[in-house]
C-alpha cells in the first residue's frame, strides 16, 4: 500500500540551492568539458570540494575548491589538484568520483576514488593532510569495482570499505574489511538492486557515511533504465552504529531525483549523483552536494533532525 505520509515526507525532505548550479566549467581558471561528482569536507572554517573535472579527451582529474559558506565565493585551485598517474597502469585513464574522510587514528584525510585501468574501474586511496601533497596506497580491490568510501575508523579492530563491484552485470554495494587498509577480506553483501524499484539496475553509495547517534546514515544512487536512457535517483539507508554490515532501514523512496533542467540535460542527462555532504555543527543542516546531469555541482540541503524522522519511518532491514 502507498504510504502517503511517507511519501510527501521524501518528497519534501531536500530544498535544492536558489542559486543552482554552484559551480561550472564558466566558473573555471582552466579549460574543462564538465565538473561533477564532487567529494566535501568541512576543514576549519571552509568547505573543501574535491571535483571531479573532465578534460578534453574525456579524462578526468580532480580539483579543489573552497568556500566559507559552502555555496557561493569558491576559489578554485589554478590547475589540477591531484592528477592520474599516468606511469600507473591502474590509472592510466583517469581518476573520477572521489570521497573523503577523516581517518581519525592517521589525522590525515582518505580519498577513496576510482581509477581508470585499461582493464576497467577499480578502487584507490590515496591519504593527505592538506589537499595539496598525496600519498597514494594503491588499488583496493580488482576491477570492476567503483563508488567506495572508508569508515572514518575500526570496527572490532579493523578498517571498513563500502564499494560497488559488477559482477555478471549486476552492480550491488559491499561492504570489506582489512586491517590494515592494503588487504582486504570478508566481503559482504550489503545492499542489493530491488527488482521493479527506481533502483532496480543499479546501486551504489553516494556520499561519505555520516554518523549519528542511530546509525551510520548512507545516501546511495539508485538506477532505473527506461526506454529513454537510465534514471539516478537518490535513497537512503541506516547502517547499524557498532556492525555497519547490518542494514537497519531501507527508503522505500527516493529522496533526490533529477527535475531541474541542470539535472535532466547535460552529457548524461537524467543524472543526481551525490558523493558529498557536510553537516553544520550549530544548525545540523546538512548539505549535500552532487553532480547535476555529469555537467555541474549542485547542493540540496535538509535538517539532519527531519532526515532521521524520515528514514527511523522507513522499512526496516534491506
Ligand atoms: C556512473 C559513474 C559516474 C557518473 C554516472 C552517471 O556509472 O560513472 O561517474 O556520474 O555513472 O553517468
């Protein structure tokens, strides 16, 4: 049965920016095709974007750029922050699609992102204190595999990678284990494509987990192919605090869909896919940001309170 309640709850939960979208290739210092999928974090007193830029042969890179208010007066490095490595053959083709995190027991920040081998997309880290110089710890995990992020630390001793594999075609989010951040193991299935939903052909995270006091809250792209192309979507789970293998609750909804025409036309139109997200410490307004039809950056904004009513509503397991 509709939940009707529910449904007016998920529609209305995100407000989208007035001044969408935020950022553009217009608003570059440098010549690129498309800025989309950005990866955030809160340092001191600025919100810190890492973009992903596409070039002018279809790679991409990734570049920072830096505002108080995390909407408006970004100032953009000059050049490229954090380029391929094009000595690696696991990144011969480009990096794409960062995320951040804390990791509290180095005091450094983990980028996880995709690198792109000439024997398809795979999961790298790289670590850093400042956004200018990297450490780069390699591939993750063989290819296909895409959209990961670390939990900011251990559980039961180890670290804990969400990710998306595709395997017979089918692409679901997984969640691994190491302890090291190099060797990884116990792969679980944590959240599968639901059969005649709008995230019936493909799942994947979205933004860095966000802790909260009921659980790890995760915003995942969910994908529906039609005759017109495929659908991303925006949903919602909650992972358990202490065992984030455990699915607690599942959006029946999405939250976030494409309706402006900055998400419906641009080289993928039909596309909302967040991979950023900030809260404010004070007002517990949480930001998220995405890239908008693979084209620009856009944010919508929710109170963290009125997304943990919404999603403690929804059904629970997976
Ligand atoms: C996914 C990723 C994203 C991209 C999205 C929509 O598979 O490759 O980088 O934004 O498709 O085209």
């Amino acid at each position: 049965m509709i939940n009707l309640e529910r449904q007016k709850k998920a529609h209305g939960l995100f407000k989208r920016y007035a001044g969408n979208p935020i950022l553009t290739t217009s608003n570059w210092p440098y010549a690129v095709n498309a800025v989309f999928n950005p990866a955030s974090v809160r340092i001191d007193d600025e919100t810190l974007l890492l973009i992903r830029c596409e070039d002018m042969r279809g790679f991409s890179h990734l570049t920072v750029a830096r505002s108080s208010d995390g909407l408006t007066n970004w100032k953009i490095d000059h050049s490229p922050t954090f380029e391929a490595d094009h000595d690696s053959r696991e990144e011969r083709w480009g990096v794409e699609d960062p995320r951040i995190i804390w990791l509290e027991e180095q005091k450094q920040y983990a980028i996880t992102y995709t690198s792109f081998s000439e024997g398809g997309p795979v999961v790298s880290l790289a670590i850093t204190k400042n956004f200018k110089t990297f450490a780069r710890l390699g591939a993750l995990l063989p290819p296909e595999d895409k959209d990961a992020c670390l939990f900011p630390r251990r559980f039961k001793g180890r670290f804990a990678l969400i990710h998306r594999p595709i395997v017979r075609g089918e692409a679901h989010m997984w969640i691994s284990f190491s302890p090291d951040l190099k060797h990884w193991g116990d792969h679980r299935a944590l959240v599968m494509t639901r059969s005649a939903y709008w995230d019936c052909h493909r799942v994947g995270l979205g933004c860095q987990p966000i802790e909260t006091e009921q659980g790890w809250l995760v915003f995942y792209h969910g994908v529906r192919m039609t005759t017109a192309g495929a659908i991303y979507r925006v949903g919602l789970v909650l992972l358990d605090l202490y065992e984030p293998w455990k699915v607690l609750r599942r959006s029946d909804e999405w939250i976030l869909g494409p309706q402006e025409m900055y998400e419906r036309v641009g080289d993928v139109g039909g596309v909302v896919f967040p991979t950023g997200a900030t809260v404010d410490k004070k007002t517990k307004e949480l930001h998220l940001y995405y890239g908008a039809a693979d084209c620009t950056v856009a944010v919508a904004s929710a109170k963290l309170d009125d997304i943990m009513d919404y999603v403690m509503t929804c059904p629970e397991g997976d």
